[in-house]
C-alpha cells in the first residue's frame, strides 16, 4: 500500500507539472499571437487590401486675397474678416501613398476698404479708405483632389500609420455671386427701389461698365461681364492623424488660385456715371466715395456726366480717366482654406472580418 501511495503521489506530481508547463506554452503562444496582430502589416505584393474608401465632415476658415485688401500685394489679408465654410467629402485611397477626394464646400468671402485701410499709410491706405468699397461672396465650390502622403502606409487601414504629413493639388469648380449693401440713396439723392443696408447682387449692375455702351477711347473699353461659374487650382499641405481604427483627423492648410479678378466685383478702371443710364443703384454701386464723412475726405468737385446730369465726386474716383483705378486687372483673386476634417473609414466591418 505504501509503494501504491508513494507512486500515485508521484503520478500527480508529474502530471501537475505536466499541465502547468502545457498552460505556460498556450499563454506564451497567445502572447506571441496577439503581439503579431497587433503589428501586422498587411501583405507586401499588392494594393488590394490597402483600398478603401472613407467619407468626410470639415469645418473651414476662408480668408480672401484681392483688390479690397489693406495693401496692394499677394500675401495682404485681413484677418478680422475669415469668414467659415463647410464641406463634405469622399476619400478613395488608391495605395501606399495615394488618395482622390472629391469635396462639395460652401462658405463666404468678405472684404471692406473701410475697415481694413489704413489710413495712416499715405500711399495704400488713404487711397482704400477714400475708394470704400465693400462685399461679401457666397462660394459653392466643388473640387477633385489628389494627396500624396510623406509616409508610406503599406498596411490596411487597420495597421495605418499614425499619422503622417502630406501635400495636395487638385482643381476645382465654384460658383460664386459678389454683393454689397446698398447705400439710403443714389449720388444725387434718388430713390435706388431697395432699402438700405440690403444685400445687392453686384454682378447684374456692371458696376465698371459691362452693360454699358463705352466710347472707344474709354479705359475698360470691350469690357465684358464676367461669369458666376469659375475654376480654380487648390493646392496646400497639412497633416493625418489616425484616432482609432475608423477614424482619422485631417489638418491643412492650402490656396485657390482663381481664374477670375471678379471675387470682389472689383477689377478695372472707374468709368463716366454717366454711362448707367437711368439705373440709379448701378451708379451708387460704383462710386462709394461719397458716403464717407466730408471730414475724412478731400472736397468733392462736380463734374458733368455723358447723360447730362452732375454729378460731385472725390477727385481720382469716379469718372472716367486713365489713372482713376477701381482695381488692378493685374492679378487674380485668391482665397485661403484652413482646413479641420473628420474622415471615417467605409466598409470596416467586411474588411475586419477578412482580416481575421
């Protein structure tokens, strides 16, 4: 009996080393699984499974760079005036480095010479302040664009990167319609038919005479009225940052170099008062000079337009001549987006459960 205990101690002894030693391989082996799962990155022959789509929500900041700015360089903005936008979007990532979103965005651009001159600048700012003109322009703007990653990501989308710089071009549609607010009363006092302050599309009126029959020794002779509908050239760089499996957030910061000086209604030279005819908010939309306080301007001199009537203006504004600029034709309007975007990731439960 004793040799049968000792012995049966012994066979339990041994099988209990025998299970602990088995449970240490299986949780080892586990280990060692989940520590491959968790750094896999993906097969290395193909694009298939590095493919995915993903949609998107983003909230912009858009700043405008044309005539009506404080100074009369590229990079003059005023920044009291970014105005936000909003946009949707569809990524489709083609590989490593490569994605196409397509990006419906809507928001407004605002300027003032009023508030953004600087007066005690003799030569840019007095010539803005006394020139006061203003808008505001609604953009829609749809844009197919290309992205190219910095970093590599070789992987699914699972294993991404955590983040990774990038740069951007693409092109763009937009359809955009400058307004400004309507003065009390026209140059001489008259009824304009909308009430002040009210928003007024500027593009119908030809404010620098594009529905107005101009002598051919006039300054924006053969002028012609520019279109809703333009393109654009949106470039930029910023940066991904990976949030969880699904979830990504995009930050950049990039330009629309348009193909139109018009973002601002503002281009070209001042032409004859004269030449609107009969439509008196055409005229006050296109000489503002008068609204300003006669403290803060020069004395105005009457002068006699082409259909007869007098009108008073500022001297160097409003009527017809060579060196009276209402813009500088030289340049096309830009605008900036800085950009904040939230993507999600399509179709991650199919590609979950393939991955497993």
């Amino acid at each position: 009996m004793r040799t049968l205990l000792l012995g049966g101690l012994c066979l339990a002894f041994l099988l209990t080393g025998v299970v602990e030693t088995n449970a240490q391989f299986n949780r080892k082996a586990i280990k060692q699984n989940n520590k491959r799962m968790a750094n896999y990155r993906g097969k290395k022959g193909g694009f298939g499974n590095k493919i995915y789509n993903a949609v998107g929500f983003s909230v912009s900041a858009l700043n405008y760079y044309g005539d009506i700015a404080p100074r009369p360089n590229r990079v003059s903005t005023d920044i009291s005036f970014t105005r936000p936008a909003l946009g949707l979007s569809l990524t489709h990532r083609f590989g490593p480095r490569y994605s196409l979103m397509a990006q419906f965005m809507y928001g407004t651009l605002k300027g003032s010479d009023v508030e953004s001159a600087d007066q005690g600048d003799a030569e840019n700012g007095v010539y803005r302040y006394q020139r006061n003109l203003s808008f505001r322009n609604r953009i829609k703007e749809l844009s197919i664009v290309a992205y190219f990653d910095l970093f590599e990501n070789d992987a699914t989308y699972i294993s991404r990167v955590k983040w990774t710089p990038y740069v951007f071009i693409g092109v763009a549609g937009f359809h955009h319609n400058p307004q400004a607010q309507a003065p009390a009363a026209g140059l001489n006092g008259e009824a304009l038919g909308v009430t002040a302050g009210t928003w007024v599309d500027l593009k119908p009126l030809g404010t620098e005479g594009q529905h107005a029959t101009l002598d051919q020794n006039d300054v924006n002779f053969g002028i012609k009225p520019y279109s809703n509908f333009q393109v654009a050239i949106p470039f930029g760089l910023g940066a991904r940052f990976r949030i969880n499996e699904v979830m990504d957030l995009w930050a950049d910061i990039g330009f629309r170099y348009t193909f139109t000086d018009y973002l601002d209604d503002v281009s070209k030279n001042y032409v004859d008062l004269g030449v609107f005819g009969s439509n008196n908010l055409a005229r006050a939309m296109s000489y503002r000079g008068g609204e300003l306080p006669a403290s803060a301007v020069p004395t105005p001199i009457a002068y006699t337009a082409r259909n007869g009537v007098s009108y008073s203006t500022i001297p160097g504004y409003g009527r017809e001549h060579a060196e009276n600029m209402r813009g500088s034709e030289s340049d096309r309007d830009i605008y900036m987006v800085t950009t904040v975007r939230l993507t999600y990731i399509l179709g991650a439960t199919m590609h979950k459960a393939k991955f497993r």
